[in-house]
C-alpha cells in the first residue's frame, strides 16, 4: 500500500527539479517534464511514472561492500539481510566537555564532586579525537563525520580535504561522508584512491563512500546534490540517498503520509543514481523525523519517529534495496536520564525492522546540535545491549539436546546448582557483562564521572594513522591539507 | 615429580575441575586427570596429605580468591573452584591420619532456619567454606531449631551457621542460639549468622557470635571464631 501511494506521488504531484540532467536522464527513461519557474531558478515538474521506477531498481545490487583501511573492518550490507550496523553522524556544531567539579554542599556540609558541562565549538582537533575513539568504540561500525569544523583556517575551498584526511587519518573503519563542494569531490577521491592503493582497488574496498542529500523535503530536488549524485555514480562509488522530511512541516505527520512522502523522495534519488550509471552501488537513506509541536525543532525520542523508521526499512528491503537509517540521538541537551530513555528506546526499536546501516548513533544530543564524547562512549553500551537483544536466537535444536542433559546432571548433583554451566558461557563471552560504569555511592549517580574517566582511557590509546609514505603522497598531490594535520612532519 | 603434580592439583582448582571428565575455563581440558585423580595419584605416590592440603587444594582455592578479587574470576568460577576442592577432600578422607579428624580448619553445621525455603545464598556459603578447607554438613532447608542443635551434638561440630531470608523466619535463629544453651553446648559450638534481612546488631541481639554479610564473609568470620 505504501508503494501504490509512494509511486502515486511521484506520477502526481510528481516531483518539483532543480537540476536539468536529472530532468533529461528521467525524461529519456520515460517520465514527461514541464518546465516552470521558482523564485529566480529554473525548475521542472517531473512525472515519474511507474515503470521508470521500476526499472532502476531492477538493477540496484542487492549487496553493497563499504570498504575499510583495515579489510576486516568492512561492512557487507545485504538488501535482504539481518546484519545491523551502527555508525556515528551527523556533523554537530558543538563538542560537549565534561569536568569533574569539587561542591560543598550547604546542607550537610559533604564535598561532592559533580560534573560540570560546557559547550565548545566544533573544530578540526575534534574530529580527529572523535574519529579516533570512534575506532576504540567496539560497537561503532562506520564512521559518519559528526563534529562541524569551524577553525579560522578552513574555507569552503580546503574544507572536504581536511575533513576526509581527519578522518581517514584517524580510523580503519568504514567511513562515509557528504561532500560540501563539487569542486572538491575529485580531490577526495584522489585520496581515497591513494589509500587504497589506485582506482580499482578503490572501487573493490571503497574506503570511502558518500551521502548525497538530494532531496528537499517535500519532493524537490536539489540542483547541486543532484550533481554530485550523478557523479558518484559514474564513479562507480556507494552512495546514500539521504533525505530527511520533518513530519508536521516537510511531510504528513500521520505514519502512512509521512512513509509515503519519504519512500518516494528516497525512490527518486535511486532512480536518477541508476539511470546516470545502471548497477552502480546505492543505499537507501531515509532520515524521516518527527515536529516538536512547542517549536517545530525535530523531535527523535517519540514513538512515531520508530515507526516512520522501521517502515522505511521495510519498504527497502521489499524494493532489495540495502538500507540506511536512524536511531539513537537524544533531543536532550545533556547526558542523563532523558538522553538515556530516549537512546534507548530507539537502538531497542529501530533493528526490529533490521535495517543495514543504522547512523547518528553515537553521542547525539540536543537533537544533532551537540556531539558528546562521553555520551558516545554511553552509547557504545547502549548498541552492545541492542546488538545482543537482536541477535540470532539461542532456541535450537543442538541447545534443546543440551539442555536435557544439563539439567539431568545438575538435578542428580549435591546442590542443583547451575554454577559450572554459567562459568562455560560466561567464559565464551556469551554472558551479557551489565553496566559497566556503575557507582558504588548511595546518593548520587556517578556514571558520567565513571565514563569520564573511562573515555581519558580510550583517548590515550594509541592512534592509527595512515602509513608515512601514504601520507606524504597524499600531501604531495592535495591542495588545501593543513600541514598541521600531518602526523610526520 | 611431586612438586609437579602438586601444581597441576592447583591449576586444576584454578580450572574447577573435578574430575577427568569435566571441562575447564579453557574447553578441551575433558579426558585430562582432574582434581580427583591428581590426589589419588599425589597419595599413590606418597607426598603428605598435609602437602596435598596447604600446598594443593588450599593454594589453589587462595588463588582463586586473588583472581576474584581483580575481576578476573566471577562468582561460578569460585564455586567450581570450590566444588573441585570439596572431590579432592573427599578422596583424602580415608587417608588421614587418627586424629585428624578430617574436619580441616573446623567442621561447620549449616542450615536455612525453619519455614524459610530459601538456600541460594545459603549453598554458596556451604560450597564456599568447603572451598575454604572447614568440613560442612549442610541440612538444607526449613530445619527446626531442635534438630540443628542436635546435629551440632552428633556432629560435635564447632560451628554452626545460619541462614535466613525472611524477617519472619528470623527470629527463627534466636530459637537455634536457645536450643545449643539447652543442650549445653553453647560454650562449645560458635553461631554465625546470615541472609538480606540480619545484621551485626541482629546477631548481638540474639546471642549469635557473629554474623556475615556474604560468602566471603562467611569464611573471614568462620576462620576469626575457630581460630
Ligand atoms: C530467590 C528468592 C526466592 C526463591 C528461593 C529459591 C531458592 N532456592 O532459594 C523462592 C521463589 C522459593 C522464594 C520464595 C519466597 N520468597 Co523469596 N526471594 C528470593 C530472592 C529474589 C533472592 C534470594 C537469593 O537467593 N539471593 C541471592 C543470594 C546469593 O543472596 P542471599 O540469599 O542474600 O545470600 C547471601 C548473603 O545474604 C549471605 N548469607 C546468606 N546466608 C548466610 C548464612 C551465613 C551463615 C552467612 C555468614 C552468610 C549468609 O551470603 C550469601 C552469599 O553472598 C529474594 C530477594 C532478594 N533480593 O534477596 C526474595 C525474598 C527474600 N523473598 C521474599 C518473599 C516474601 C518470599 C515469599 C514469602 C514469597 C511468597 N509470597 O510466596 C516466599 C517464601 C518461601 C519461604 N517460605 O521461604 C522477600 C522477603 C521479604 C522479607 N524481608 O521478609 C524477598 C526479600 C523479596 C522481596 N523483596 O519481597 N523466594
């Protein structure tokens, strides 16, 4: 019913695009275009009808690798797979520092030692800490960007270089990326094929792959995004589709509009991905969001922002498409009880609907404006027990027979104790290990102190960078890399 | 030669093996002699029970303690542990000299007191002081005051512990303390006390020696009182 509707819209009212080659690809694949104006730009209203869509997706690959510096980090999504891999994202403007303060109280005259927050900006040094420890963060699967650099140094020209090199410099994981300016995506890639070591190993383990937020919400498209889709996708490179209605302002609030609206933005963009260059890897990426009603800021930790999301990942997985999406952040400012109910509730709902890549994950607070370090740490624990809540069920036949035998022996022993089998699982990691930053005060919760401390661990680890002589071509052959970020120099 | 089988008899108390037939913390162990046969084969080869007590069972339990207190041991590995001591005991009985009766460091009565069902926390005291090298005699659950104090006479046990988890069935333990006076044994046989509900001021209150908050506890304050 969701398809019906979605390829309903997109013949009728069809979808309003900025970019002319995305309008000549879709009108040669069969879909009628009439030309208008909106403000000062050219614009097309483009019906799209059902067979157009179909087509492209006749040849989207079901199974996409996101390559990796370290091989055994890749990322195999599967359309029709159960594999659910968390990443980090979305660029915030704020990095949150945590600082353990001294306070006497004036009560009963006791020091506590409480941790005290600010707000700093996001800067380049950021991101290469946050890369970093995504790499120690045993959960974090890919690597979305997720500080916004604001040093003085960086200009529209030098921005994708240096924020691709902070990354790649800093984690073997998969890390996927938008492109701020077009001009900028052949350096990127220049890079990425340095690292890989040339072209065809670069399309072999794509140690980079990009997210293109091609539509505006509701059902535009957006001239220069289409662009850089269009290119990616001669590239050859992954790519996700990514747009991001906000139910009650850019799209219906109520569950079937919204998925609709959403399903047939993100059936666009792959459509125009496939006819630029049929069989090039692209993901589906819906990133549906639900108003607060007191000031249409997005709102992530409610229940229709779970349903908006697992019913996109179903409609991809109908369409064999592998899928991108949501889950984790905290509209909370600050780490806490609030940030913790509503993570919770979202890394717990969203894998119902087992969706490939789950990204904003880690460390997401006030909405997507703040990035916090020890939250992210938080959350690492918070996708360990999602994982373990979704993975394969231990009923089976082998289990069954090993039951009756567990308890025939247990029920003939002195105690009738289960210590010995416990120990066995325990000692194959099978037994989930609880929370791990628990305080042992009886008046005040000190688990963000607890993390504190924990994340000045992860954070002296040793760094990954890449090899020397790969950084020195690399610096060779990139205009714009701040020396500054050259770990050898 | 006994130096070596006095070590495996550790490493198979650190592995919590009982026997060949068990596996270890680490798999693949099965088939192996385990703690049993290793003192079988330590008395065959006529190294000093003594030896095989302090040296090989008690060792290897002290070890585990060490290991449980870094983190590195969990509460099952201390009960298999202790559960791998308890069959080399077994198989030593026989051997000792007159005399020594056995009981190692003391021979403790347990029990969860009358109409209290509960004995989780109560069997991993018992297993635990086991480990520890006391002699146990465990009468379950729900066991009248009367027939604890009797045991302690059959028994001539030096201690007697006591659980409860309810605080109806605490005051239970008065009644044991009671009956031990009656019999005049009192100045004979130790009480220590334990389970969620008791306390320090519980066990003065009552007339008990001592009381323990957790199986560590429950050794620490068995080997203060028999000491
Ligand atoms: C498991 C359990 C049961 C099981 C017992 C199974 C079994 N094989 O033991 C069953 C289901 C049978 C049960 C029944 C009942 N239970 Co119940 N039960 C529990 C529970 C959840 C856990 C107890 C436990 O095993 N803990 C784990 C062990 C390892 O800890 P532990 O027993 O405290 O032992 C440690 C220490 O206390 C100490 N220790 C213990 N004994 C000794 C002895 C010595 C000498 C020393 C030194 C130390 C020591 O060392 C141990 C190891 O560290 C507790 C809740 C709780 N949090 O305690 C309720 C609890 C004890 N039960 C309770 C109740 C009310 C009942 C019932 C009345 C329920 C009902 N309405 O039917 C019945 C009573 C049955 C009866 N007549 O005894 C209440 C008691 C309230 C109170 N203060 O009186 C509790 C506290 C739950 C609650 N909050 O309401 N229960």
């Amino acid at each position: 019913m969701i398809d019906k509707t979605s390829l309903g819209l997109l013949e009728n009212p069809g979808i309003l695009c900025y970019h002319e080659e995305s309008v000549s690809l879709l009108e040669k694949a069969g879909a009628k275009a009439t030309a208008t104006r909106e403000g000062e730009h050219d614009a097309w209203w483009v019906s799209i009808p059902e067979k157009v869509v179909r087509q492209a997706l006749e040849t989207v690959p079901a199974k996409i690798t996101l390559g990796a510096r370290n091989p055994e980090n890749r990322v195999i999504l599967e359309a029709e797979g159960n594999r659910v891999h968390f990443g980090s994202g979305s660029e915030t403007n704020y990095w949150l520092e945590v600082k353990p303060e001294t306070f006497v109280s004036r009560e009963d005259g006791h020091e506590r030692i409480i941790p005290v927050m600010k707000r700093n900006r996001g800067n380049l040094d950021y991101l290469c800490r946050s890369a970093h420890l995504s790499e120690q963060l045993e959960n974090l699967d890919f690597f979305i960007r997720n500080v916004n650099v604001q040093d003085d140094d960086i200009t529209t020209e030098n921005k994708d270089v240096n924020v691709f090199f902070a990354a790649l410099n800093n984690i073997t994981k998969p890390v996927i990326s938008g492109v701020a300016d077009f001009d900028q995506l052949e350096k990127v890639v220049n890079m990425a094929e340095i690292i890989a070591g040339g072209r065809e190993e670069l399309i072999k383990n794509p140690v980079v792959s990009f997210i293109t937020s091609v539509v505006k919400s509701p059902l535009q498209i957006v001239a220069e995004t289409a662009e850089k889709l269009i290119a990616i996708a001669r590239l050859g490179l992954p790519v996700v589709i990514s747009t991001s209605p906000q139910g009650g302002s850019t799209a219906p609030i109520d569950e079937m509009g919204m998925v609709a609206q959403v399903n047939a933005e993100a059936l666009a963009g792959i459509t125009i991905n496939q006819l630029a260059n049929p069989g090039a890897p692209v993901i589906y990426g819906a990133v549906p969001v639900r108003a607060r009603m007191d000031d249409l800021h997005d709102m992530y930790g409610v229940p229709e922002f779970c349903h908006y999301n697992m019913d996109c990942a179903q409609m991809a997985r109908y369409y064999k498409v592998p899928c991108y999406s949501t889950a984790g952040v905290g509209d909370a400012r600050v780490p806490g009880i609030q940030a913790a109910v509503e993570k919770m509730y979202t890394y717990t709902a969203v894998p119902f609907a087992a969706p490939g890549l789950v990204h904003y994950a880690f460390g997401l607070l006030d909405k997507t404006q703040t990035f916090s370090p020890e939250q992210a740490v938080l959350d690492n624990h918070k996708i360990g027990m999602a994982k373990f809540l979704h993975r394969e069920s231990g009923v089976n036949e082998e289990a069954a027979e090993r039951t009756l035998k567990t308890v025939q022996e247990v029920m003939h022993s002195p105690y009738r104790m289960y210590a010995r089998h416990a120990r066995g699982m325990l000692r194959r990691g099978e037994i989930f290990g609880g929370f791990p930053f628990e305080g042992d005060s009886e008046d005040q919760d000190q688990t963000l102190l607890n993390v504190h401390e924990h994340l000045k661990e992860l954070e002296a680890r040793d760094k990954q960078y890449l090899p020397e002589e790969i950084c020195k071509k690399i610096f060779d052959t990139t205009p714009g890399l701040l020396p500054r970020l050259n770990p050898y120099k | 030669m006994s130096k070596e089988l006095i070590g495996k008899i550790v490493d198979n108390v650190l592995q919590g093996r009982r026997n060949k037939d068990d596996e270890g913390i680490e798999e693949g162990m099965a088939g192996e002699p385990g703690v049993a046969e290793l003192v079988q084969d330590a008395i065959d080869s006529g190294i000093d029970t003594d030896e095989i007590l302090l040296n090989g069972l008690s060792r290897g339990m002290e070890m585990v303690g060490q290991k449980y207190e870094t983190g590195e041991y969990f509460i099952p590995d201390m009960l298999t542990a202790a559960e791998a001591v308890e069959e080399g005991m077994k198989v030593m009985e026989p051997h000792l000299v007159k005399g020594e009766d056995g009981s190692g460091k003391g021979k403790v009565i347990m029990a969860t007191v009358e109409k209290d069902l509960h004995d989780i926390g109560k069997n991993l005291v018992s297993i635990m002081l086991k480990g520890a090298g006391f002699t146990v005699v465990d009468l379950g659950i729900d066991v009248p005051a009367a027939r604890i104090a009797e045991a302690a006479e059959e028994e001539k046990a030096n201690l007697v512990g006591l659980s409860a988890l309810l605080n109806t069935t605490m005051s239970n333990m008065g009644d044991v303390v009671k009956e031990l006076e009656k019999k005049g044994l009192r100045d004979k046989v130790k009480v220590l006390i334990g389970g969620a509900p008791t306390s320090e001021d519980f066990a003065q209150e009552i007339g008990a020696d001592s009381y323990g908050k957790d199986a560590f506890a429950a050794i620490r304050e068995a080997e203060k009182l028999l000491k």
